[in-house]
C-alpha cells in the first residue's frame, strides 16, 4: 500500500499541466473516463494538497500546514476530498458540454455553483501596493510570476480571508479559477482533447484556434501513427473524437 501511495505521487508530480488555468488543469487529474482503467491521481486529501504544490497554487509552508490539520481533523479531510471530486466531474462536464456546443447540465452548474459561493465567501478586496512596489502574495499561496505591470495608484485585488488553515482551500482555488472562466471571453478556446482514450480538456491558445491535441508530442502522435497504419492496411483510421461519443455523459 505505501508503494502504491508512492507510485501515484509521483504520477501527479509528473503530470504535465497543459489546461492552461487551474481550473482544467485539475480536471486532468483522471487519465480517463471511459474505461476501467482510469488512472486516477487524488485517492485521498494528501494527493489533492501534492498536486496543488504541483500546480503552484500552495506554497510548500501552506501545504504541510493543511496536511497537518487534516491527520487532527480525518473526516474532514475525507469530505473535503469528496468534494473536490464532485466537483471535478461537475466541471469536466460542464467544460466538455460547452466545447462542443452543448448546454451544461444543470444540476452540475448548481453543484458548481455551490462550491463558487463558499469560495467568494472568503475573498475580499484589498488595496495594492502604489506602482513600483511589488505585491506581497496572500500568506502560504505560492506567488505567480510577475507582468512587471502594476496599476498607477495601486487598485485592488482579491484577497482570501479567514482562510488561513482552511482544508477546503484548493477546492476554493479550484471553483474560483472555474468561475473567472466560465465568465471570461477564453470561454470559447476550451478544447477536449480528440485523443481516442483521452479527455483531457485545456485551453486552445493557437492563433486560428485549430489546436486539436492535449500534447501533440503523445496524443497527437498516437493519432498520426494510427492513420499511418490504416493508410498501409487501406482503411480509415476513426477519428478520435467521433469515436468516443457521449462525452460529457451524465455518468
């Protein structure tokens, strides 16, 4: 079992982040769907706080405080694992439907919806530094690189409050990234990954929006080496995405 547990932090400490936000990024964290072997990377809590060092959204101080809390507090932690997982199919779908031009499901917009008011719920606004001073990163979040830009006059930002401690704050971090992309104008370049087995999701930065492929290094080749061989044996290879129908399945 320790092995095992091993084995999958490395997994996760392996993965490439190609969603481009957090939000997709973290429904990347199934390999997937549909089949049995779904190559799943957050079995418990302590896996939701390793990839969120791995995707830079805790620092590592604000991660072992959280896994702290969590062996004093183990139900806690196990619901809170559970949401994190309801809500990361509640966003699959919901991303998946939209990119190919289907409505969401309701009941996933209200679950999504649900998690999004916990979140803001422990934002505020703070003021910024005037210009020429850098910002000081909300204590035990890991800071993101800088534009070099800061607003004349400081402006404001978001800040989380009272959520110092909280074992619920990836999942905050998670529905917070969701809700700035479902009402941004990047909504349109989500993209599911035309991968026969993959559905990985991310966001499509090419300039004509032609992005097909999660990497093309591995799914995108995959694919190429199948037309390739169908081309020798005088077929069709399927495409991938006409082959996987019923994605963003209610199951």
């Amino acid at each position: 079992m320790r092995c095992a547990m091993s084995e999958t932090r490395d997994r996760i400490l392996g993965m490439n982040l190609i969603g481009g936000v957090l939000c997709l990024d973290f429904t990347n964290t199934i390999g997937w769907r549909g089949g049995p072997d779904s190559d799943e990377k957050l079995y418990d809590y302590e896996d939701l706080i390793v990839w969120g060092r791995h995707a830079g959204a805790l620092s590592e101080r604000h991660g072992k405080e959280l896994l702290k809390r969590a062996a004093s507090e183990p139900a806690r932690a196990r619901a809170t694992h559970q949401q994190a997982i309801a809500l990361r199919e509640a966003l699959y779908r919901t991303f998946s439907s939209l990119s190919s031009g289907r409505s969401p499901r309701p009941i996933d917009v209200a679950q999504i919806n649900a998690v999004v008011g916990d979140a803001y719920r422990h934002l505020r606004l703070a003021p910024r530094p005037p210009s020429g001073i850098a910002p000081r990163p909300p204590s035990g979040i890991a800071p993101r690189p800088s534009s070099g830009l800061a607003p004349l006059g400081g402006g404001f930002a978001w800040e989380w409050h009272e959520a110092e401690g909280a074992l619920e704050l990836p999942v905050w971090m998670v529905a917070r990234s969701a809700a700035e992309l479902l009402t941004s104008d990047s909504l349109g370049r989500v993209r599911e990954c035309a991968g026969e087995k993959c559905d990985w999701l991310f966001l499509d930065a090419s300039r004509n929006r032609s992005r097909r492929w999660c990497d093309m290094a591995e799914c995108g080749n995959r694919a190429k080496a199948r037309r390739n061989y169908a081309r020798r044996r005088g077929g069709a290879a399927p495409r991938g995405a006409a082959a996987r129908t019923g994605r963003g399945r209610e199951a």
